[in-house]
C-alpha cells in the first residue's frame, strides 16, 4: 500500500439540534458561516473552513479540539456568547486550555500551547 502523502485536511462535522441558534453562537464567536440549506453550514476563519454543522441524520454530538494563539481571548468569547465553559487550566501535557459546550451540546475544547 502507498505512503499516504500530506497534507490532509480533517474537518469535524457537528450535529445540531437547531440551525439558527447553532449558526447564530458560532457567529458570535467571531467565525464566518456559510448556511447551504436549512440542514448544512460551513463554519469558517479567513478563508479556512473550521467545522461542518449538519442538522439531518445526527445520532450522537462530537466534539473538537480548536487550538488557537490566546486562550484567554476564546474563553472570554465563548462566554460571552453564552456557552457553559470550564476554567482555564494549564495540562501536564503543555497545554492551556478549558471547554465550552456548543448549544446542540457538542463540547469544544480550545486550548494553546504553553
């Protein structure tokens, strides 16, 4: 079998349990969100796409993990947007980081290098 060559790309795709009130927390988050149908948005950064949400056929929630240059700034963000968050609390493992809980109840976990 071949050496798989990079890069590649992954992107999470989240289940939501409303596209209005999803796409709305994730644009006061500060990310850009594309909505395709009632049932799809594309949630983006400069140009970059960061997450699927996807409304049809969703069994279970996910989460992912956003690494990001000031944790401090997204834990003031995601609480300001209303999402239960965590402290920010340093890891042995060299992070900085704390979760929030999107409103479909799929968990994000930002965090930045020490």
């Amino acid at each position: 079998m071949p050496e798989l060559r990079l890069p590649i790309v992954s992107t999470a795709i989240l289940c939501v349990d409303d596209m209005t009130t999803a796409t709305d927390f994730y644009r006061r988050l500060g990310f850009t969100v594309d909505l395709f149908d009632d049932d799809y948005a594309i949630v983006g950064s400069a140009d970059a796409e960061m997450l699927h949400l996807q409304k049809r056929n969703c069994d279970s929630r996910g989460s992912v993990y956003l690494n990001v240059p000031d944790v401090d700034d997204w834990h003031r963000r995601c609480d300001s947007a209303g999402a239960p968050v965590t402290i920010v609390e340093d890891q042995i493992w060299g992070m900085r980081e704390f979760t929030a809980t999107d409103p479909s109840g799929n968990r994000l976990r930002i965090g930045t290098n020490r």
